[in-house]
C-alpha cells in the first residue's frame, strides 16, 4: 500500500521485518521482549539505550532527559499546566490550529494562560511571522505545535523566548528535520507518527525544568516521579518503547535528521509541485511560507470532485488521502516512513485525474 495514513501511520519495512524476526525470541532470550520483566537486564538495556539514541539523534547536551509516558500527547497538554504552572506565572501558547488548540483549553483547565500569537483567522493556513510572538516576561512556558498534523502547517523557525522556556508538542514532525533542539527546555511526541506505535509518549526535556513537581499532582502525572525511576516507575509500553529503538537505529543507520530532512523535502515537493503547476485545479490549504513536509493538505473545486479522487485512488492503492474530518478535503501525510516512491506514485496518481477530470 501506499500508506498516507495520518497517525498511526507508516513505520519503515525494515523496522517492521526486524521486529518480526525477533518478535518470538529476543536476542536468544527464547521469549518475547513483551513477556519479560521491566527490571530485567533486557528491557533496561532497551530503555536506556533508546534514551541515549533520541538525545544523541537530537544533537543535545547532557542536562537533558527523556522520558518514555503514556496517555499520548494528550496527556501532556494536562501534565504541563499541572505541573509548571504557578500562582504568579500564565502559560503562553501560540495558536496554530486544532492541537495547539486542546493544548491552550486543557491549560485553562490549571491556571492563567496568554495568546502569544495566532494563526489568520480566515483565508489560507498559516503559523504567526515570529516578530508576532509575544512572550510575557511572567510566562512559566511558551508552548509551540511545531507541525499541526490537520492543518498542514509547520514552524520553519522557532522563536527565541530568552530566560522563558519553550515548550513544543512535536507529535507529527519529530525527528523529520534537524534543528536546534538546545532552543527547547521541553519536547514532547506522541509516537505514532514519526517514532514507532501508538502507546508510548516521548518526552525530551532538560532535567532541571521538570525536576521539582508539585506535590499535589498525582503520582504518576508528576514529572518528578519518571525522571527519579528512569520511565520505570511502574510497566512501561515495554513493545512500543521497543519499536522506537529499532525506528531510532533506522534513522542514524540511514544518516541521521539532516538526511530525513533531505529526503522529506525532495518527497513533498513532487506533491506540492503537482498541485502548484496545476492551474488552480489542486489547491494547497497552507500559505506556501508555512507548508509542512509531514502533512500535505489540498483541495479540489467541488465535493464531488474530492469524492471521486478519494475513491479512485484507493482503486490504485493509496491509503488514508481523506482530510481530517474537521477541515475536510484531502491530505496526504508523508512522515519519515514514508518512501519517495509513495510521493512520486501520487505526484503522477494526481497528474492523470487532473488530466481526466480537468
Ligand atoms: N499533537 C499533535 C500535533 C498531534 O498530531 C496529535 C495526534 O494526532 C496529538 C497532539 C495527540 O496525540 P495523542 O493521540 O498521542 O494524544
């Protein structure tokens, strides 16, 4: 298939073949990663090394933590307010569109929050020009959606906030580009997208930001409490935690962010090319300055038109081109699993029913 699947979606073949072959005996163990302990000597090796992998992958230096969580990236938009948002502080968000959204609602759910900047409200997507973003001096955070998987939109530069520290909810574009994560006091992803199954959360953050929990928070919704047991304070998602170290080998063995970048830039751009050259017949939703490399999301004239573009390309193989259902119209999501073959398929998939039905 020619997966365009938006979240789970595509992990890389090879990733997938080798977990097979390991899926019933785990290194000689003559049992499934999934069927040993947490504590075993096995699954800590995995923990700890798939921690060093993403920081090392990331370009960070010591003084950062990650952190394997549950709940989804979801959970995150509660932990963060809960967790860093004082009496005497807001927490700023800058609104980009239906996850910086839940992000900037669930903060409320805590405390004081600030519109650092937003999207235009009418016309084509786009994220706010950084001279927009205002950062209050008593900002505990500002929280960014580096990439808004529904609307297609991502961040090409991120903004400097001085002594506040900058939080991004990198969920549909983590790992898909280099970039100067040092900028971060805190990322965090669910990894369905670019870092292996649904189940495990990942949080990368320097140490000394999360350290100091509330302790009115819940146990294991305080940062405090997986920083001080190494994501081993009670059964991690051991298989999904697992299938992020054999996505983080694939990226280093494959050379690294700026070699996804490459590849995400030369893939998308045979999509956003066949929609720019089509005389109006395609259309992108973004502004073209705020174009995603993960989510590319487009229009026909007509409902009817979409409808049979949809239908058809199932026909030929495509999987998941249908828009998100509250933006509606057609999006292809194209995360680091996802070949450049898929895009070219699709390039020409769009050219031939443009040729058929324009
Ligand atoms: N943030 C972004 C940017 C997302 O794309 C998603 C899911 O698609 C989420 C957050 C929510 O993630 P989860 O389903 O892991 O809670």
């Amino acid at each position: 298939a020619y997966n365009f699947n938006a979240g789970p979606a595509a992990l890389p073949l090879e990733v997938l073949q080798q977990a097979q072959q390991e899926f019933v005996d785990f290194k000689g163990i003559g049992m499934s990663i999934m069927e040993i302990s947490h504590r075993s000597k096995e699954y800590e090796q995995v923990n700890g090394e798939t921690q060093q992998l993403l920081l090392e992958l990331l370009g960070l230096p010591s003084g950062y933590k990650v952190l394997f969580l549950q709940g989804g990236a979801s959970t995150q938009f509660a932990m963060i307010p809960m967790n860093l948002l004082t009496a005497d502080k807001v927490g700023a968000y800058v609104m980009t569109g239906s996850w910086a959204e839940k992000a900037y609602q669930e903060a409320q759910l805590f405390g004081e929050t600030f519109l650092a900047a937003s999207s235009n409200e009418s016309g084509p997507l786009n994220i706010p020009a950084l001279s927009d973003i205002r950062v209050p001096d008593n900002a505990a955070y500002l929280h960014v959606t580096s990439n808004e998987t529904i609307a297609g939109t991502q961040f090409h530069e991120f903004p400097d906030t001085g002594s506040v520290p900058l939080i991004g909810d990198m969920s549909s574009d983590i790992l898909s580009r280099s970039f100067d994560a040092s900028k971060f006091a805190m990322i965090y992803a669910g990894a369905q997208k670019n870092l292996g199954p649904s189940g495990v959360t990942v949080v990368v953050a320097r140490e000394d930001f999360l350290k100091d929990s509330p302790k009115h928070v819940p146990t294991m919704l305080r940062y405090s409490t997986h920083i001080k047991n190494d994501s081993l304070y009670n059964t991690p998602p051991a298989y999904s935690v697992y299938i992020v170290n054999l996505v983080l080998k694939w990226i280093k063995a494959n050379g690294g962010l700026s070699v996804m970048e490459q590849r995400n830039i030369e893939k998308t751009a045979l999509v956003y090319d066949t929609i720019d050259n089509s005389g109006g017949f395609y259309e992108g939703l973004a502004t073209k300055d705020s174009r995603s490399i993960m989510n590319i999301t487009f229009k026909l004239q007509s409902e009817e038109l979409e409808k049979a573009f949809i239908k058809e390309s199932e026909a030929n193989g495509f999987v998941g081109l249908k828009g998100h259902r509250s933006v509606g119209h057609l999006r292809a999501s194209t995360y680091n699993a996802v070949p450049y073959e898929s895009c070219k398929a699709l390039a020409d998939f769009m050219a031939d029913f443009q040729k058929r039905n324009g």
